[in-house]
C-alpha cells in the first residue's frame, strides 16, 4: 500500500511515521514534506505547494497511490478532498463542506446548536462597533474569535475590558471579515480526536495541549507548545458522555445537511468543575501537537483506520487497542516564537535524543547540504512514552537538552496540570 501524506509538520511526519509502522505500508510520500520525512526511510518528499490541487491528483493516479492522507485544515477548507474525487482518488480528510466546522466559527455555532450540543452561547459580528457594544454589555472575561483560519492563533481570551475591545481591532485589521464573541467557560482544556467515516466514529485518547507560550500558561497563544496523553481529567464516565452528547449528534447534523464527512472530527472541549464537557470549538483536521503524544500510544494499525473511513466502513473495524502508560510531547521552537524568528540554524543531537528513547518529529525543519536546519517557528516535537506520567516526563525532558539550535526555546512545565493533580 502507498499512502500521500500532505503537509510539511510535525503532525504529518508523526502521521508518515506511524503509517510506515504497518505491515501494510511499503512507501510514504510526502507533498511538500520537511527535514524529517527527507530523512525517513521508505518516505519520500516531492516538491509541490499543498495548494497545487492538479498537481497532487498528478502524483496520485501517476505514483497509483492507495489513499491521500490530508494534513492541514487550509488545504481541506478550500476542497483538496473534493479535487481528488473527481478522479476517484480516496482521501481521508474532509470535503470543502465538511471543512467549514474550521474554517468558520459562526457556521460551527450554528451546527452546534442545532445538533443540540452543549457550548459557550455567543453572536457573530461583521463589524468592530456590535462586537464592542456586546463586550460592554457582557463584560469579562470573554472570548474574542477570528471567524476563519487562524493557524491556531486566532483566539483571544480577554480578562480585562481593554484587552477585549483590542482583540476586536486586532482581528478586523488583520482582515478578518467576521468574528465571535463567547461567554468565558471555566474548566479545563481538553483535545478529543475522533476519526469517523461519515456514519459511525471512533475517538482516540484523549490529549492535552498546552497553547501558550509562557511557563504557567502565559503569554501569547502558539500553535502548541506541548502535549501529552491520555489526559486523565477526560475521565471514562465524561468520555461517554463526550461520545453520547457531542460526538454522535454532530456527526449525524454534519449527515442530516447532507455532509459527506471523512476524516477526523477534532473537538477542543472545557471539562467544568461539576465534570460535564462543552465544545469550544471543532477542527476538521488531527491536532499538532496532539498527534504527535496520541500516534505513539495507538496499537492498531492507523492504514487500516484511515483507509476504512476513505471507504465508509469503519464499524466493521474492530475496537482501538492502546498501549499502555502515557506519552508526553515537548515541542522545541525558534527564539521569538509566535513573534518574528530566524530560520536556517542547524539543529545538533537529534540522534542523541533518540538514544533517551524518544521519538523527535520535525516540524519546522529542512535538509539542507546532509544538514538539519529550522525553517518554522515550532521546529520539532520530542515525545518519549513512559508506564506513568512523571516516566514520560523525565524521560523526555531528558531527550529535549540532548538537542541544541540558535535561540531555542521550550515550555519546561508540559503536563504540569498533572503534577499538580497527584497528591
């Protein structure tokens, strides 16, 4: 089986990675790839932009590819899945459609609302006056929204009335033409990836992200700065009712508009106080830095996964078998990161980390000249597994200073919710 993973992060070298591991899998090809699948044997990178949808269908029927494998939500929220179906091309990853529970937070709350599951309430605005006259009425703290894709920076949580009408200005004047202003839930952050053939739907393990860049959660929102699975506030008791309340019935209001949705259904949710779950918002797409803590754990063979949601039949697939114990991720980013950074510093003791037991996936990394050199603001995921947390967590920290570039920066707390929650 051949498989085509789009994109160039750490998700998608986690993904190649971890399709490779199958029995089933002879040959990874990446489109546009980075420095890690370069160096990935039996992986491939060809140099074509991820918006090049002719040019990837090319490949596709030309390489006779089994399934794409789609990684980001850019590439899906402008119809990557439907360009390959033209030519019978099996993809997991949504269709342009299905990609909007991303690319637009109003359209979401709307799904939302109508399926019946429980989120923050809110309004949608057009322009900065409404926004701001609704901030004052509702005071804070509150959630101020980019309506569009953000790479996941796109979401402001004000504390103060200041700083709320700011984030209104910001977002317009970045060009975002509409925004959501939400209530403030209280709670703790939770990542449910779900893979789902449109019909029926599997969640994998529950993760947790860490998405800013201070220590202590502070500082501006990143792409990730960590994470690590299965999250124990996800408790079985919520995960069924996550499964119950929120999974089923988004899925069957994605069926009942007549959605054809194929891929991974990525609810970011807020587990309250009193243990109930409410959905900040969904992506349509698996999470980074999420992926690279859940792959690790996942016994069964993820072609096999992907491949039965490409096709609608996921329930003939048996149960999901785990690993046991945790996996903790550690992501490794450019100095000045979310802010302007350099690129082109060459990275040392990737090897090294890897004789700490740890898997490094690149993010943020080329080849250049037999070198490893940074190219991103979130250059590389260290993850290293362990039968408990705190295994994980020394063993991996122990493999992030094995590894040294120019200005690099990490979070020396990932998983510090954890800690804090053991006696």
């Amino acid at each position: 089986m051949k498989v085509l993973v789009i994109g160039n992060g750490g998700r998608e070298h986690t993904l190649a990675w971890k399709l490779l591991q199958s029995p089933n899998v002879t040959q990874v090809l990446c489109i546009p790839g980075n420095g890690g699948t370069a160096i990935l044997e039996n992986c491939q990178n060809i140099p074509l932009g991820m918006d090049d949808f002719d040019g990837i269908a090319q490949v596709a029927l030309e390489e006779k590819i089994d399934l794409v494998v789609v990684g980001p939500e850019l590439p899906l929220s402008q119809g990557i899945s439907d360009r390959l179906h033209q030519d019978n091309i099996k993809v997991f990853g949504p269709t342009q459609q299905g990609a909007q529970i991303e690319s637009s937070k109003s359209w979401a709350k709307a799904l939302m609302i109508e399926a019946g599951v429980s989120t923050a309430m809110g309004e949608t605005f057009t322009e900065p006056e409404g926004a701001k006259a609704y901030i004052h009425q509702s005071g804070v703290p509150i959630v101020v929204k980019a309506d569009g894709l953000a790479a996941g920076k796109g979401v402001i949580v004000a504390q103060t009335l200041e700083e709320a009408l700011k984030a209104v200005d910001t977002l317009f004047e970045e060009g975002f033409t509409k925004i959501v202003v939400e209530d403030f839930l209280v709670g703790e952050e939770v990542s449910v990836l779900t893979l789902t053939d449109g019909i029926t739907f599997r969640p994998l393990i529950p993760a947790q992200d860490h998405k800013r860049i201070g220590e202590g959660d502070t500082g501006k929102n990143t792409g990730g700065m960590g994470a690590y699975a299965p999250a124990p506030v996800a408790t079985p008791e919520i995960m069924r009712q996550v499964e119950k309340e929120i999974l089923a019935p988004t899925i069957a209001a994605l069926k009942n508009r007549g959605i054809d949705y194929r891929g991974v259904l990525y609810a970011g949710l807020i587990i309250s106080p009193d243990g109930k779950a409410k959905v900040l918002e969904y992506n349509c797409r698996f999470g980074d830095p999420e992926t690279q803590a859940v792959l690790p754990l996942l016994e069964t063979p993820l072609d096999e996964l992907l491949l039965a949601c490409s096709e609608q039949r996921l329930e003939q697939l048996p149960p999901l078998t785990w690993k046991s114990g945790t996996a903790v991720c550690v992501v490794a980013a450019s100095g000045g990161y979310p802010d302007a950074y350099e690129s082109g510093k060459v990275i040392a003791g990737l090897h090294q980390a890897e004789t700490f037991g740890a898997m490094v996936f690149h993010a943020g990394t080329t080849l250049k000249d037999d070198q490893v050199v940074t190219s991103g603001g979130r250059v590389l995921g260290i993850t290293a597994l362990g039968e408990s947390f705190e295994k994980a967590r020394n063993q991996v920290y122990q493999a992030v200073e094995a590894i040294e570039f120019e200005g690099m920066y990490y979070r020396r707390d990932i998983g510090h919710r954890v800690s804090d929650r053991t006696p």
